[in-house]
C-alpha cells in the first residue's frame, strides 16, 4: 500500500464524495455495516447519557446553591466504574467503523487528505453551533444577573465532556497513518503503542508527575482504536469462544492486580484522567465480551426490527453527546428556579430521597434532550461547506486537524468564558473551513493579475 498524506491532483470529486457522513460511506459494501456495531454504539450512547444524568447534584448549601457531580469520591463507586466505563468499546466500535469508511473511500479513488477532510467537517461542524449557542446563553445568564460562579461552574460542567471530541478528532485524522501501520505490521503496530502507553505510566508514577500522563490521552485511544481495526478486518472472527472467554478473565483478572496491588485506581473513571494502561486492559476485555455477544445482539436486532431506529439515533450520536449535558444543566438550573419559585423539593444527593427521584429525573432529561438533538441534528448531518474544498494540501489538513483539537482543548481547559470561547470558535471554523481556504483566495488574485492588459486597447 502506498497511501500517504500526501496532496493529490484529484480535483473536486474526491473531496465532494469525501464530504459524504460516515454512515453514507460505511455503506459502501454489505460487509462494511454490521448491526452489532450499530446497535452498541447506541447503547453505549444511552449509557453515557445516564452515568452524566445521575453525576448530576444539585441542592441548596449554607452559602446557596451547590451543583457537583454527586457520585465523585464515592467508595463504592469504584467497581461499579468496571461496568459504567464504556469509552474504550466506543472507540473500538469506532476503530471498526473508521476502517471500513477509509477502506471505502480509497476505493473509490480518495486519498487520505480527503478522509480527514471529511471527518473534521462531520466532527466540528456541531461543535461550533454548541460553542456559539452555550456561549451566548451563559453571557446572557451572566447579564441577567446570575453569579459569576455559577457560569462558570456550568460552562466548566459542560466543558467537561469535550475530552471525547478533542480526541476523537486526533484519533480520526490519524486514521489513514494507523491503518497504513495495521496494514504493514498487524501485531507490531499495537505492541509498539502498548509498550508506549506502558512507558508513559512508569514515567509518570516515578516521577509524580501526573502532566506526563496527558501523552496518553493519544497512545491510549490511538491503541484501543488499533483493536477496533482487528475486529475489523476478521482477526477477532477468528478467535474460539473459549479463547474469547479466557481474554475477557484473564483481562479482568489483570486488572484487579494492577488496581489492587499496582499503582493504579480501583476507580475507571480517575483512570481515565489521564488514561491509564488499565483502560487498555478493560478494552481488551470488552472487545472479547462483545465478540461473544454479536451474534446474540445481531439477532436482538432482526427480531425488534430496530435496525431504522439505530441508524436514527446512529446519524445524530455526536449531537446528543455533545448536547445532553448542557441540557442537564439547564434542567439543573430549572430545578433551582422551581425551587425558588414553587418550593420544589432538591433532595441531598446520594440521599434517599435522591434515589428515589432519579427515575423520574432521567425520563424528564431524556424528553429534553430529544427535541434539542432534533434542532441541532443539521449541523452534523449537512454540509455544504466543507465540500467545496477539493484536493487539499496534507500540510494544511494537518493544521486543520490541529485547529480542531486545540479548539476542544481550549473549551475544556478554560470552559466557555467569552475569550476562550472566541478563541476556540475561531480556531473550529478554521478547522472547518480549511487553513488554505483563505491563500487559494489570494494565489487566485495573483494569478489573474498577469492576464489583465497591461495597456488600454487602441482600438476603436
């Protein structure tokens, strides 16, 4: 394979075909789709709306109203986290789906600056549409005389999240690079980014210094990504259940020494920040388990007949992760006012009480955010934007990935105070756009300067 990030003279039809979604391309061939795959990302998607719906606390303290995540620093959150910590299946089931997009696209004659390309336009285009509009409401909330620390606390709540799309977004433009490494050497490629991962750990942990684990924020995802691949392309097809059975416990089995009797945290949600080889593990875990299950989620399908729903909820997934929790907030925010206005009881998270009104709290909060997903499904959905950019330049698509990420990065470092927020807005519409949209505009400028007549005709 000869695939690089290198430019091609392709014209504009590779890059139109490339601004088509990820669900459009994986339809390429039937072996490209797999419900499974389907069906899991939603329920991953379910999950995490549910885990961030009860991390939501929001009640009355001596000094006002105190909003935190209710289930941090709980004891027995620990090994409930085992099961509640789903990121690395996502990004297996999106290894899965990214190899199949980029091996459809490059059949049909696109290069990897087209995919990229692509991915960046399905990707940030609704980032910027929640960067505009959270922004905003939280001035305005600031105008209407709302405590500064209150704004801030949401717009960090609401940052908070955001980890995924930065990553995500790393981890797609790496995906033509990765696949070319998975193509070349199937086992050295993941052993090589194990032992990186592994490295990075023993580094932070001697040092105490947790900033050098933030490397792994890549390796990690670009690895767990690398098993997706392998499920892929068949490997996985050909393990025996048995042998399945025997990775998913010795996986679990692994982790419960490292987090037991190693440095690591019993808790996969601390691990995930920075990530942790324990989330390598776990994915291995849950790559085998899932393995298992296909064949009976395969079946589930067929017999709901639920295949229309899942792709529904498939083609919005990066809206509603992106915008469940600020709807979560504003319900918070909603509950304070009832409870200023009406005497709406706000029971001590974790209490009794509490407890009992969750169900009740995830309905409401799912009937909320369906509307708002329905409104701002169009940015993730359609673009005509992007498409107009044919035959990038490698160079410039790679500053256009970097534009995306440090975007993200600067909303979930410094929240969406108006300066990072114009920051990070800026930096997403270049990402959006393309870097080079700008210079095309001024070589063509120069280019029809020497074709204008250096003198007036003599002619009458």
């Amino acid at each position: 394979m000869t695939d690089t990030l290198a430019p091609r003279a392709a014209g504009a039809a590779p890059a139109r075909r490339a601004a088509s979604d990820h669900g459009a391309s994986a339809q390429h061939g039937a072996s490209a789709r797999d419900v499974s795959i389907d069906a899991i990302r939603v329920v991953l998607l379910v999950a995490v709306f549910v885990l961030h719906a009860m991390m939501v606390g929001v009640s009355l303290g001596a000094d006002g109203p105190v909003l935190e995540n209710a289930l941090e620093d709980q004891a027995w959150f620990g090994p409930v986290s085992w099961v509640v910590q789903i990121m690395p299946l996502f990004f297996i089931a999106g290894g899965f789906s990214s190899f199949h997009h980029w091996r459809a696209m490059r059949a049909r004659g696109a290069g990897p600056t087209d995919y990229v390309r692509a991915r960046l336009e399905r990707l940030v285009r609704p980032a910027v549409a929640l960067v505009v509009v959270v922004a905003g409401g939280l001035v305005a909330l600031s105008l209407a005389g709302l405590p500064p620390e209150q704004v801030a606390t949401a717009g960090f709540r609401i940052g908070q999240p955001l980890w995924f799309l930065g990553v995500y977004l790393a981890t797609s433009a790496l995906v033509p690079l990765m696949m070319r490494a998975h193509e070349r050497a199937r086992v050295l490629t993941p052993v090589t980014l194990l032992a990186a991962v592994v490295t990075v750990d023993v580094v932070r942990f001697s040092t105490v210094i947790d900033g050098i684990g933030f490397l792994n924020l890549l390796l990690v995802w670009l690895l767990v990504q690398q098993l997706g691949f392998h499920l892929a392309d068949g490997g996985v097809d050909r393990l025996a259940r048995r042998t399945l059975w025997g990775i998913a416990g010795g996986s679990l089995a692994f982790l419960a020494v490292l987090t037991t009797a190693g440095p690591y945290p019993v808790d996969m949600l601390v691990n995930l920040n920075p990530p942790t080889v324990c989330l390598v593990v776990l994915g291995i875990a849950q790559l085998a388990l899932f393995q298992l299950a296909r064949p009976a989620i395969r079946a589930w399908v067929e017999r709901a007949d639920a295949s229309r729903l899942i792709s529904a909820i498939g083609a919005r997934a990066m809206t509603v992760y992106l915008w469940h929790l600020p709807v979560l907030i504003l319900l918070a925010g909603l509950s304070l006012a009832a409870n200023a206005t009406f005497g709406l009881p706000l029971p001590e998270p974790l209490s009794l009480e509490w407890w009992a009104s969750r169900p009740l709290w995830l309905v409401v909060a799912a009937a909320a955010v369906v509307p708002v997903t329905l409104a701002f499904a169009r940015f993730e959905r359609g673009g005509g934007a992007g498409a107009s950019i044919a035959a990038p330049a490698a160079r410039s698509t790679a500053i256009d990935a970097v534009c995306g990420v440090a975007g993200v990065a600067a909303l979930l470092v410094f929240g969406f105070a108006p300066l990072p927020a114009v920051i990070a807005l800026l930096l997403l519409v270049v990402s959006l756009r393309g870097s080079a949209t700008p210079l095309r505009g001024i070589r063509g400028i120069r280019q029809l300067r020497p074709s204008q007549p250096a003198q007036p005709s003599t002619r009458q």
